[in-house]
C-alpha cells in the first residue's frame, strides 16, 4: 500500500485522509494510483539530505520526475506549498520525519 505506516505496519484512515488531503486525490481516483517503477511510498519517513533539486507536484508526480531525472534514485513528498517532490541521489539513511512521504525507484 502506497500509505502505510512503518512504524505500525497498519494503515489507518487518519492516515488515509491525511494522505487523500493532501495529494488532491479525486474521489474517482482514490484507490486507482499504482505508480510504476517506484516501491511503495512509506509515511512519516525521509532520506536525510541527498536532494538533487525539489519540484511543485502531488506525490504521485514525483516517481516520474525521478525517473526522468539523471542520478536520481528516490524521492520524498510533503504538503509544503502545495506538493514538493525532493529528488534524492540516494536510498538513505532514512529518518523519522511527520508528514513526509519517501519512495525509491525500482530500477531492476
């Protein structure tokens, strides 16, 4: 599940919503958001540092951006005006971090 919490392992509908709010998901389109050549998005988690360059977009935005982008092997995703894609060089090391989603690119 592209939502799920680490530390719990279960998904909740806080989250849920939380999640929907802030992607600007549409009602038709909420639970229909595979994102292709990306592992599933985890929340509460970053990459510390490792940001190649951040651009404006929903978090489904960011596995393409990524994939486009030379070098860049995962990406995090908050709500901060809007929707921000931070593009990472790297996988880790992961951290705790509220509201942030992270993702890595599935290269193989």
């Amino acid at each position: 599940m592209l939502f799920k919490n680490l530390k719990s392992g279960e998904i909740t509908e806080e989250t849920l919503e939380m999640f929907i709010k802030s992607a600007n998901i549409e009602p038709s389109e909420r639970f229909h958001f595979e994102i292709e050549d990306c592992s599933p998005a985890h929340f509460n988690k970053d990459i510390s540092g490792k940001n190649i360059k951040h651009i404006k977009g929903s978090l489904h935005d960011c596995c393409g951006f990524c994939k486009v982008t030379p070098k860049c092997k995962a990406y995090s995703w908050n709500d901060m005006d809007g929707g921000i894609c931070w593009l990472k060089s790297d996988v880790g090391p992961v951290i705790n971090k509220n509201d942030v989603f992270v993702g890595v690119l599935d290269k193989g």
